[in-house]
C-alpha cells in the first residue's frame, strides 16, 4: 500500500510552529468514501487512512517504510519565508 512522507506545514490561523519538525507516513486510501446509507456519513472500510505514524526526520521514515516494504512518495518541505516588517509600515 502506497504512503507518503511530509512535514506539517505550520498553521495559518496561528503565529506558532508546535509540532511542525516532525514528519509523518500517511497511508494513501485504498478505497474511496462513501456515504452511510442510514446516517449519510462519509466512512470507507479502509482502517489505514487512520494510521499517522511520527517520525523524527526524513531518514527514519524511510528507513521504517524500507524495512516493512512501504512504496511512498515523499513531498519536501516548502522553504519558510519570512515578510519582515516593522508596526509603522502599517500606516504609510
């Protein structure tokens, strides 16, 4: 089953960066939703969408996707850009 390796990007509704060096395996659906026919929730019978496993850096995950036979596609990491400006460019 196919993954994917990635960083979480920081939030944007807030000016912290909590718990974005960790990398995280996401396991690609195997099936596509579909609603509940008495409810009408979206739910699949694919119990590996729930699985994120953390990992330290880039070369952990792989290392574990290596060792259990994982196909993943890793997404690097945006570079971070600062906009630097001061409280009077606010006004001008």
């Amino acid at each position: 089953m196919p993954a994917r390796i990635y960083q979480r990007p920081k939030n944007a509704m807030q000016s912290g960066k909590a718990r974005t060096a960790d990398w995280l395996l996401e396991f690609a659906p195997a099936e596509a939703k579909r609603p509940d026919p008495l409810m009408g929730w979206a739910g699949s019978g694919d119990t590996q969408q729930q699985v994120v496993l953390k990992f330290e850096s880039e070369a952990d995950a792989r290392a574990y996707a290596d060792k259990y036979g994982i196909a993943v596609h890793v997404t690097p990491t945006p570079p971070r850009r600062l906009k630097l400006q001061s409280y009077a460019d606010n006004f001008r």
